[in-house]
C-alpha cells in the first residue's frame, strides 16, 4: 500500500509525524492548513480509520499502525486543547 507521513506542528510549537498507511489522508489534509485540536483529531480519526480499513480489506487484518498513530495525536491532543494544529506537509 503507498504509505503516506502527515507532518503535524501542535499548539505550542512540538512536531509530529504521523503514519498512514493509506494516501486517503491526502483527502483529509494539505500543507499549510490550520485546524482547531478537536477538529484535527477528528478528521485524523475518520482518515486513520478508513486508511486501516483498507488494510483489512486488502490483507484481512487492520493497520495496528494506523491504530498507534491514532493514540499518538490522541495523546497529543490531550496536553494541547486548546488551539491550533498546522499541517506542514505530507510525504511519501
């Protein structure tokens, strides 16, 4: 599958990138957007849910990556609510 890495700035300045093992998240986010934390969160839920779908669909089990990288912003989310999370890039 052609995996894809959202580059992530959170409130306060710390960096995160983030696995997909899908290019769905390309549907969801682009370089230079700007999203309140809970709405990143969510668009980030829905995109990783259906990027591991995919997985399961093509080899019978669901991308436990996506999963981690799903309970990584999650956990990030937590310590930055308020706020805005900006999308740096997406790479390949």
């Amino acid at each position: 599958m052609p995996e894809r890495y959202v580059l992530v700035r959170w409130p306060l300045g710390p960096e995160q990138r983030i696995y997909s093992p899908s290019t769905v998240v390309e549907d969801y986010f682009t370089a230079g957007q700007r999203l309140p934390v809970a709405d990143f969160v969510a668009k980030s839920r829905e995109a990783l849910t259906i990027a591991s779908d995919r997985v399961q669909a093509l080899y019978g089990y669901p991308c436990s990556n996506a999963a981690r990288s799903l309970a990584a912003i999650e956990a990030h989310a937590a310590r930055y609510a308020d706020g805005d999370v900006t999308v740096e890039g997406i790479e390949s």
